[in-house]
RNA sequence: CGGGGCGUGGCGCAGCUCGGUAGCGCGUUGCACUGGGGGUGCAGAGGUCACAGGUUCAAAUCCUGUCGCCCCGACCA
C-alpha cells in the first residue's frame, strides 16, 4: 500500500479535553474520527489495525472448534421481551419503528438471539456441545461514553456463547475459552491479569474477567502480593480481622446527643470503628431491607444485590428510612424483626458493638449478635479495599486501576429455560441446554493496546497488530534513483507478503520520520542519497535508535524474524 | 441523571469582563529553495463566530432558550 492512497494524515493538535492518552493518539496519529459522542469512524490506518485484531481472533476461535455465524443488529423487540430483558436492559434498549409500527430494537448484545437460533436447531444431545460466536456491531446508549475508544456506545465485540448437555460440559467450554483467550491476548503482544468477576445483570455464576492494567481504566481489581488471587472490586473477597472478646457484656443504652454518624460515634465513645455495628438503610425493588456491617468496612453493594436476588438496589431516600419508622443516624436491627435485614460475617467475628437504639440521641452499648438482633440472611456483603488480607492468606491485597477487554461467563440455565431452549438426553429426557458467553470489546482491544504500548513519539503497536509492518520511507523522491529503488524494495516485500507501506508522500523527511514513530510501525526502512552508495539496506526497528545494514537477499527473512 | 467546562476558517486556540474593522499557529493552494527528525522564503484562498429569540444605532461579545461536545461523579452484559 501507498501513503499516497492512504488518508494518512496525522495532526500536530488535538483538542486540549481529550484527556485519555489511546484517545489523544488515536486521534493525532488519524486512527479514528469521531463522528458522535461515543461513536467512531475508522481511518484506513485504524481499520488496519482492528482488522487484524479480527483476523486473530478469528484464528483463534477456529482453532478451538467454534462456528462463526453472523446475527442482526436491528431485531423485533418482541425478542427481547421473550427473555424479559426488553425492560430491564440498562441503558434502555435503543429502539425505532419500522414503516408497520413494529418496534425493532438495536442490539446491545445477543444472548437472545443465539439462543433463539440455537432453539430451532439443537433437539438432541448429540447436536452438542456447540459453540457459536460471531463479530458484530452492538449498540448500548450509554450514559456517559468516555476516553476515545473504551467507553463508547456503538462498538464492534466478538461475542461467543457454549452450549453444553451438563455442568461438566460447559466447564469444559469454559475453559476451551479461557484458554482461547489467552492466545488471543498474547497474539496481541498484550499481558492481561484474568480476575474473578461478578456475573451481573446477564445472570449466571462462574465469570472471569480479562483485564488490562492502566492508571485510564475504569474497572478496579484487587491482587494478592504473589498475584495468584485476583478479583474486581464488586466480587474480591478478602479475610476479616477477629475482633471477638471473650466477654459478652449486657447491652445498656448510652445516651449520644447529636452523635449521629459513625466518625463522631467513634470519637464520642473512644472505640474503634470495629466495635461499632453500621447500619445502611437500602431500597430493594421497593422494599426497604437493613444491612449491618461492622463500621471498619463499607458495604459493597454488588454482593448485597446478590445476596438479595434484587434487580434494584439504592440507597433509601431520607424520607423512606423515616418512613419505614428509622431514625437517621440512629438507626439498627435491633427491636425491628418486621423489616428485613442482612448482616454482614464480619458481625458475627465482632463482639460488644455500640448500634443505634433506633430513639434520637441514644445508643446501644454491647450489642451482640445474635442475642440481640436476627437475621436470616448472614453472608458477605462487604467491600475489600486495598491493604486488607488476601483470601487466600498470601499477604495485603493490592487495587489496581485496569480496562475490561474481555470477560468470559458460565450462563447455566438463564435463557434456555425462559426461552425454551432444550435437547433430550440419552434418556429420552427434555432438559434445559446450559450455556456459556465470552466477550472481547474489538475497539477497546485496540485503545488498551495503546494505552499499554506508547512513548513519547507515538503509538508502538506489537507487529501482529500494527497497520503496518514496515515503513518504507524515501527521502527525496524526486531524485528517480531513490525513488526506483523504494519501488523495488516495495515490490519485494509485497511479493513476499510482508505488510509494507511505502510512505510515497512528497514531504521532507523530518515529517516522515515523526509520522512513522506516531502512527507506530514496528519497522522502518529509509531509501535516500545518503545510504545510496551502500549495498545493504538500512532498516531501523521503533524500538531501536540504531539502524541496520541487510543485503536485500535476506532482507525478508530478517524481518520476519524481527516480528515473530 | 447531578456538578463543571467548551462551541470562533479543515485542525488547535486568542478575542467576550469593558458591544463598534474577526485575529494567531498549524494545515491548505501556487512558485522557488531545501532534503536524515514536524525545513525556508514569497504570494494566495478559506469564517452567516453552534442554533433560535431578545436588548441595542450597532452583538462573536450582554440576556433567555435550545442543540452539540468534553471532564468529574452516579451507572457500566
């Protein structure tokens, strides 16, 4: 390819609010264009780029046995209600009205759709184990796009999903993609921390979590000091400190005048904060619940929602916690058997708190649990936080900031029983299929490859996924002697199917140079008067200051072992 | 959805307080020079100042509203 016939064009100034570094220098090295907030167009340099993140993960994919197959993007909504997800989807499903009314939907994602797919044409056991996965453009509205192409609202995702006669089945599937994945990554010259995930609103239990770890992402995970436990913030787990005594004291109430939060409690009573029991008043799908947790930590409301099995999970309005007969800044379990409450272990490894007495400026002392206050739901509902142990006993946990590319998930039974999707076993029997779905955001693949793989010239793409291999630069092409040889070393490599671009522009080669270091081509080639007399061929890789001098006979072998 | 900011030639910005000739850098066009790290000179082209309404003799500038975009937060299969 020629520059000449490539839009390659890069900018000197980018607009000062575009904060994200893979933002500013996919915009600056002519990447992408943005055309709306959240939505992108791909220059042909960029579309180079995701074009060969596609054709990896397509090898891949094929290599592991799954089947590509193409889904719609616009679909009756009426799809969407089968699961029940045409309410519930947040952001709300994006949607129009055909020329007959009918409402069509854009798709954020297809679990719908596959398993309707999957429903018609799976019947027998023996038509599984299956996996399907597809590239394809989805739509989410999101509320807030951000930071170039890692959070946007119309992107390309190579969505896969497994469908599997019994558990042991989609364990195997599961880490069919597990494994997949990590070819994938490293394909992409891309190391990625794998972290234990919450399955969400998608359902499902077992979920993984590929992530890249950059001070620009929006996900935070806590690893262990020798890395061998890794989870994000809304599913780490973490060993809570014992605090028991053996003495259990009688509760008496004190009296805490305007002491209404637990930094002044703590001050107030001179305890610390692991002797006092927090309570945070929540609203869950309109019913308003209490969670205790012992005030040295916080509540992470991911495990609350589901420990609750709830779909709405908020904090009660001031006015619902009155309501609902509390007091703020009062408030506690005890003596309020009618409202449900999920108190959180850390209680029961506690002893002696001070809670609220649920009366303005009172207190109880030496509240314990479960002399004095019930539930039925007890379990881990809190948030680890950095420098808190490590599940599996190794040390402090560490919180790092990093970008989600890719997330794998065991669905088990969601779909394929509210939408019907079921085979006969060996038996005869009609059972439920069970299923998996695996995730790679393409365009966030990219953005988190440069976010990984920059300097202060550019972008410095792995070659497997750079636009380019090499970069041939003529300096002054006019001299027909430079120019015959550049077309000559072009010629070669084409012919020999290395990924060149001869940079054919008419411009002086101080700009040739700043460009190939911005854009990020793995390797350089410079045609010009200076190194005409020399035999070789001087060729200069991005991350090398020095060129080399290569006969033209082995000129392409020395590139491909300079990539590989 | 809450808070903050911005919208002025293709791109990046100044001008706005204090109303009166629309400016700078980059890019771009032509010519010449130059040719190893965003080069030099000369000469050009290019803007209903986001949109709508209002105030005024006069609005990029003041007022009201709308739209768009960015950043922080909430949210994020």
């Amino acid at each position: 390819m020629k520059a000449s016939n490539l839009l390659l064009k890069t900018l000197r100034d980018i607009p000062s609010d575009a904060e994200n570094i893979s933002h500013r220098l996919l915009l600056r090295a002519g990447y992408v264009q943005q055309v709306a907030a959240g939505i992108f167009s791909l220059l042909p340099i960029g579309n180079r780029s995701i074009f060969k993140i596609r054709e990896i993960i397509r090898d891949e994919m094929n290599l592991s046995g799954c089947a590509e197959v193409n889904m719609p993007v616009i679909q009756p909504k009426e799809l969407w209600e089968e699961s029940g997800r045409a309410e519930t989807f947040f952001p709300p499903l994006a949607n129009f009205k055909d020329k007959r009314e009918r409402t069509l939907v854009i798709a954020p994602t297809h679990e719908e759709t596959a398993t309707a797919m999957i429903r018609s044409f799976v019947s027998s056991y023996r038509d599984l184990p299956v996996t399907i996965y597809q590239i394809q453009t989805k739509f989410r509205d999101e509320t807030r796009p951000r930071g170039g192409l890692l959070r946007v609202r119309e992107f390309e995702m190579k969505d896969a999903y497994s469908f599997d006669v019994d558990e042991k089945g989609l364990d195997k599937s599961f880490e069919t993609m597990l494994k997949t994945y990590k070819r994938i990554f490293s394909k992409c010259g891309l190391e990625m921390v794998i972290v234990d995930a919450d399955s969400g609103g998608i359902g499902g239990k077992e979920s993984k979590e590929f992530v890249l770890i950059a001070d620009s992402g929006d996900d935070t995970i806590l690893i262990s000091p020798d890395e061998s436990y890794a989870a994000n913030l809304e599913k780490a787990e973490f060993i809570k400190t014992d605090y028991s005594e053996d003495k259990i004291l009688d509760k008496e109430i004190i009296e805490t005048k305007n002491i209404n939060t637990i930094e002044k409690l703590s001050d107030f009573c001179k305890i610390p904060k692991n002797k006092i029991a927090k309570s945070v008043i929540y609203n869950s799908d309109g019913e308003i619940i209490i969670a205790v947790i012992r005030a040295d930590y916080d509540v992470n409301e991911t495990k609350l929602r589901n420990i609750l099995g709830s779909k709405d999970l908020r904090i009660a309005s001031s006015e619902e916690v009155i309501n609902a007969g509390f007091i703020p800044g009062y408030a506690s379990p005890i003596d309020r058997t009618s409202i449900k409450s999920v108190i959180d272990d850390s209680i029961e490894i506690g002893s002696n708190y001070t809670a609220g007495a649920n009366k303005e400026h009172f207190h109880f002392k030496n509240v314990n649990y479960p002399r004095d206050f019930r539930s039925e739901i007890v379990g881990d509902i809190a948030e680890a936080k950095e420098g808190f142990l490590s599940p599996n006993n190794s040390g402090k946990l560490i919180a790092k900031k990093g970008i989600e590319v890719g997330h794998i998930f065991k669905l088990g039974y969601t779909y394929s029983e509210i939408m019907g999707a079921d085979f006969t076993d060996k038996t005869g029997e009609t059972r439920p299929i069970l299923m998996g779905c695996y995730g790679i955001g393409i365009g966030r693949l990219l953005a988190a490859a440069i976010e990984a793989n920059h300097d202060e010239n550019g972008i410095n793409l792995p070659a497997s996924i750079s636009p380019f291999t090499v970069n041939l630069i003529g300096i002054n092409l006019e001299e027909k002697k430079v120019n015959d040889k550049c077309e000559k070393i072009y010629d070669l490599l084409s012919k020999n199917h290395i990924d060149v671009l001869f940079d054919n522009r008419d411009l002086p080669p101080g700009v040739k140079f700043k460009d190939s270091d911005l854009v990020g081509f793995p390797i350089r080639i410079i045609i010009s008067k200076k190194n005409f007399q020399e035999t070789n061929i001087e060729i200069k890789s991005r991350n090398d200051s020095n060129s080399s001098y290569i006969s033209e006979s082995k000129l392409v072998d020395f590139i491909n072992n300079l990539i590989q």
